[in-house]
C-alpha cells in the first residue's frame, strides 16, 4: 500500500515508518524530515498549502499521529487537533483514500484530570468521553470527526486507536506503597510500550478493509504498577467500586484498559510487560 505517515519524525513516527518501509510505500508528511532514505514531504497535517505537497501520490491509508499534545491549549488542541484533522481529512478522503488510522488517547476518556473515576474497569474502548482538559476533548472530538466523516463515505474505514501513555526508553514501572495515590493515576497506570504500539498499529493497517467506525484501545497486558490492581486503586476509587475482574487469579496485575475487543478484530495482543511486580523489586 501507499501509506501516508503524519508526525513522521516524532517517537511513534520513527520507529513506525521503518518497520513498514520494507512492505510498503511509506510517505512521511512531518515538519523535520524522518531518518533514513523515505518519501518526504515536509509540511503540517492542519496546512493548506502543506497538504498540496501530496498531490502526485496516490494515497491508499493514513496512519495519523500528528497531534498538539498533552498540557496544550484550548485553542491548540481545537484548532490543530480537531480542525487541523478535519483538513487532513477531508483532503484525502476527496482524493480517494479510504483506510484512516487515527491516533487517540486514553486521555479521551478523562484521566488528565486528578479527581476523575471511570465509569467501570476495566475500562471499555467505548467508554464516554469525560475528558475536562483540552487535550483529552479534542482527541474526543477527533474521534466524533470520523463517526461524521463515515456517515458520508460510508466505504471507508475509520479505526481510532486510544493509545497509552507510550514508555520512553529507559522508563521503569513506577514502585508504589500501599495506600498511595499517583499522580493522574488512570494515565499513570496506563503506559504500552512502543514496540506493541507499533506492532498494534501494523496489525490495524494490513487487516482488510471494514468499512465503518472503531475506536479500540492499545495499552499495555498489564497495569503499570508494582502493586495488585485492586490493592493499589481501592483506598482512592472507594470500597464499593466493583473490582471483581482483578480478584480472579491470573487478573490481579492486569491492565486498567479493555483489551479484548483489539485481539478480535486484529489478532493482536500486546506482549511487553508494562508491571513490575513485588517478585521483581
């Protein structure tokens, strides 16, 4: 496939574009050139004049990662992320392109905030956005782009991929007492490594064509943290939260994210350990 790449030259971006480069026609659209030999484009996703630059390739999927991230604006996270998107979008969509794999956030669903509690754990893939900071709302409504966008390209196929806190090289799981509170917990407890992003991803990319709107998450097997699920999250989320699914033996450590549904429609399950468990201090 000819596969356009935004944010090409960022973490994901990188290590996206040359995992794909030796089965593919990768394009990177990118404000700094990616590293190595790749079809370039230098411009930015929310451009006008930027988008032009694409005129000569046929474009058969997108992979979008390009975004204003976490601590932005109001206005940035709309104007970039959401209108910015719209543009992209709408660009390709005129031009044919028909496979749309957007970058979202498990930051949609309202873990940016300190006070936020789910509705239920694990987390589902549909959980409502809840999102009371900028950028959670805008990948929110990124997400609510693609549900209109398909309503009037009903052929194409949109798959949001609500990922993790993505670890960076070197990071280790955060060592926690018993009783103690993270900081942004829900985000906190939610890191993938970017090895399974980019192989989940991949696995999004060359599945076949299925018109419609999915919106998945990709977090880690298991939760980011060196204390049982229910034993880490019960003193600050309330004893009369329904914890059941981390008491069955095997689940105590697992992840605060809904994976099920990826395994099913992908075939993929992320396999790098995201814990440290008491056995490993």
């Amino acid at each position: 496939m000819n596969i356009l790449i935004t944010g090409a030259s960022g973490f994901i971006g990188t290590a996206l574009v040359k995992y794909l480069a030796d089965k593919h026609t990768v394009i990177c659209l990118s404000r700094q050139a990616p590293e190595g030999s790749f079809v370039y484009v230098q411009g930015s996703f929310d451009s006008v004049e930027d988008l032009g630059g694409l005129d000569s390739y046929e474009i058969q999927a997108v992979i979008h990662l390009a975004a204003v991230t976490g601590g932005s604006t109001e206005e940035q996270s709309l104007a970039v992320n959401v209108l910015g998107t719209r543009r992209l979008y709408r660009y390709l969509l005129d031009r044919g392109c028909r496979k749309f794999i957007t970058a979202s956030s498990i930051a949609v669903v309202g873990g940016l905030t300190e006070d936020f509690i789910p509705l239920e754990l694990p987390i589902p893939d549909d959980h409502p956005c809840l999102a009371a900071d900028a950028y959670g709302l805008s990948k929110g409504m990124v997400e609510e782009l693609t549900r209109y966008f398909h309503r009037s390209h009903k052929d194409a196929d949109f798959i949001n991929l609500r990922f993790g806190a993505v670890a960076s090289p070197g990071w280790t799981p955060p060592v926690l007492e018993l009783g103690s509170k993270p900081t942004l917990p829900f985000i906190t407890l939610g890191h993938v490594h970017a090895e399974d992003v980019v192989e989940g991803i991949t696995a999004a990319l060359e599945s076949p064509l299925k018109p419609g709107v999915r919106t998945l998450n990709l977090v880690g097997p298991d939760s980011s943290s060196s204390l049982p699920v229910a034993d880490v999250i019960t003193p600050w989320i309330g004893v009369g939260f329904n914890l059941d699914y981390y008491h069955f033996p095997g689940q105590e450590y697992k992840s605060l994210y809904a994976m099920d549904r990826f395994k099913e429609e992908f075939g993929f399950v992320p396999s790098r350990s995201t814990s440290l468990t008491m056995d490993t201090i």
